[in-house]
C-alpha cells in the first residue's frame, strides 16, 4: 500500500510541476498576470506539502517507523501554505490568522518535542 502511495504521490508530483511550466507559458504568452500569478504561487506551495509527504513516507520504507518531525514539517508546511493563499487573495481574517498562528506555534514546539525525543532516543540506543 505505501508503495503505490509513493507511485501515486510521485505521479501527483511530475502532473504538478508540468501544471506548473504550463502556467508560466501561459503567464508569459498571454499576459494574464494576475491570474495565472497567484495560480502559480498555489502550485508551488502545494508541490512542497507534496514533497514533504513524499520525504515521510520514504522515511517510512527505510526506518519501518514514521517520525514526527517529518510528519510535523508537513503539518507546518500545510499551514503556511493557506496563510499565504489568504494573504496573496486578501482575505486575511484576523481571527483565523490568530487561530492558524496558535496551530503553527503548537506544530513547532510538537516539532521540537519530537526531534528532542529523538535525539534522546537515539542516545540512549533506541533509535537507528
């Protein structure tokens, strides 16, 4: 099952990236700025939540255990990506902007937990 899930992410990856040659040729030729500017700008923020799922799940295969950071570093990806959408369409709420600043500070000190796990695992012998 994780294998296809590679297949299919790598896949959803390539369709990604061609996505996104074809909106630069498109933003080049037709001068369509502000259309096609911000429909790059999603594509690219998506291709790095795709990238950071991709990253956990081959560290899958090589440890046969899932870290937390990783999974974190998607979760902190994720969330800056709609930061940045609401901020680039201007539909910045200050309540949800405080809501997702809460969730982005719980995400980083998860982070930091996780890796300060680690870390203590592996001294102590338990990690790889």
């Amino acid at each position: 099952i994780f294998s296809l899930m590679i297949v299919i992410i790598l896949l959803t990856l390539v369709v990604g990236v061609w996505g996104l040659f074809v909106d630069i040729y498109h933003l080049v030729v037709e001068q369509k700025l502000r259309a096609d500017y911000l429909n790059i700008i999603y594509d690219v923020l998506t291709l790095f939540v795709m990238i950071e799922l991709l990253r956990s799940i081959a560290e899958y295969f090589n440890s046969r255990r899932l870290r937390m950071t990783f999974i974190a570093d998607a979760a902190i990806v994720f969330v800056l990506r709609e930061i940045m959408i609401q901020i680039f369409e201007h539909k910045v709420v200050p309540a949800e902007m405080y809501a997702l600043s809460v969730l982005i500070v719980a995400l980083t000190l998860l982070r930091v937990g996780s890796m300060l796990m680690y870390q203590r695992g592996a001294r102590l012998g338990d990690a790889p």
